[in-house]
C-alpha cells in the first residue's frame, strides 16, 4: 500500500479516495476529499491528497503504479468510483479492516514494528521514519501546528 506509507494519511482518508476526484498533475496525482473526515473542524476544507512521482525508481512511482492499479482493477470496479476495490470476489470496495490488514502487512515487510505501529498509526509511523531520515515532513504531510507531530507522534 504505497498509497498509505507515501501519503501518510489515516485509514479513513484512505478508504475515502475516490477516483471521480482525482486529476493528474506533472509529476503528481491528487485526490480532492469531499467528504468531512474525524479531524475535520466546521469551516475547514478538507486536505487535498497529493502523491508525487518518485523519478529515482519507476518500482517505487507511486504514479505509475496507481496508473496500472486502475487499469487492472476498472473490470472489477464496474460504475464504483472509489480507488481501492477487493481482488477477490465479488470485487467489492474494500473496507476499512481489509485496508489495515493491506497496511499492517506492508508496515511490516518495509521494516516498521507493527507490535509498536498499528495499521491506525501509518500516519505517526511513516512519519516518524521520514522524520528520523531528516526529512521535511511538517510541509508534505501538513502537520498543523508543528508541535503536534513533536508531541503526539514523533516514535523513535
């Protein structure tokens, strides 16, 4: 689920990405949410998801393997919009527990201890493991204020 390490989003932002508000950008793929979220607060739109290309290695371009993944998948998709549809039958959208499973599984082959991280904290978890890589999480996951990520979710 590159989705989810690269975008570091809970799992109910995830289970709401929608291809029917999605566009492509250059080098980026965005999701427009329009629906209200857990954190969401009266008056604030909700974020926008934007996932971008990774030039280093094509295995790794979230892009291009989102591409195939909807190529492969518009079969099973039939007229549902949301990006993420189970492999098996009766390829329905999957849920939210199908989705911690896919998460947990990935979590624990890239290295990160699932017995400390749960599929619920892929957001503290990846961003943890930017942040002990020294890189610029605040702007590209969008922490507000920055004391909270310190606060709350910086894990060694």
């Amino acid at each position: 689920m590159l989705v989810a390490l690269i975008s570091a989003q809970r799992l109910q932002t995830i289970e709401r990405l929608d291809t029917s508000n999605m566009y492509k950008k250059a080098n980026k793929t965005v999701f427009i949410l329009t629906n209200r979220l857990k954190e969401s607060r009266p008056g604030i739109v909700p974020p926008q998801i934007s996932l971008d290309s990774f030039p280093c290695d094509d295995k790794l371009d979230v892009n291009q393997l989102l591409e195939r993944y909807l190529e492969v998948t518009a079969p099973l998709r039939g007229s549902n919009t949301r990006l993420f549809v189970s492999y098996q039958l009766p390829y329905k959208l999957v849920t939210r527990q199908t989705l911690a499973r896919w998460i947990k599984k990935v979590m624990s082959s890239s290295g990160l201890n699932i017995n400390e991280y749960t599929a619920q904290s892929v957001k503290a978890a990846t961003s943890s493991a930017a942040c002990s890589k020294n890189l610029p999480i605040e702007e590209t996951v969008g922490w507000k204020p920055k004391r909270t990520f310190a606060n709350l979710y910086k894990k060694q």
